[in-house]
C-alpha cells in the first residue's frame, strides 16, 4: 500500500467495508468511517476481534491498532482531508 496513503475514509461498513477497514488498520493506516446505521460499529468492532488472529498471521503484526479507527458522525466528516476514499453502499443510486 502506497506510503503517501495516511486517512483513508470507508463509507458503509457490512461485510465489505468491514473487510476493507481491517486490511487498511492492518497497514498501519488512520481509517474513519461512516455508515448511517449506528448498530454496525459494534459490527466493525467484532469483526475486528473476530479476524485478529488470522489477520496478524497474515500481515505478520502484532495487533491491530484500533486507536486508529474513527467513527465519524457525518460523511463529510469521514472524508475531509482523506487521501482516499472507499465506497461500499448498496447499488442503489440514490444512495450513491
């Protein structure tokens, strides 16, 4: 993953976005994310929990530092000031 890539923004956090937050912690990356239902940060939480062994067999780390994750209050919020920013809502275009 490019060095230049500090904060990055994931925007839904199901199964996928959930997925993409725990490579970008594992990668030493400052992650904020929303998701307009409020259940899903316990989601992010136990899936973070759920995959720490194999994720730091794999990347070869010690732990994932959750200090590094941010649950914003607002997309605008999530990607202000982010050097890239990953979508992962339903393909629904009024949601996009």
């Amino acid at each position: 993953m490019t060095a230049s890539i500090k904060r990055i923004a994931v925007i839904g956090t199901g199964v996928i976005g959930s997925g993409w937050i725990i490579r970008f912690l594992a990668n030493k990356k400052t992650v904020y994310v929303f998701d307009p239902n409020k259940e899903q940060k316990k989601f992010v939480l136990n899936e973070i929990t759920r995959t720490q062994r194999s994720v730091k067999k794999f990347y070869k780390i010690n732990s994932i530092n959750r200090k590094n994750l941010i649950f914003a209050k607002s997309i605008e919020e999530a990607v202000k000031d982010a050097d890239l920013i990953q979508e992962n809502v339903p393909e629904n275009e009024s949601i996009k």
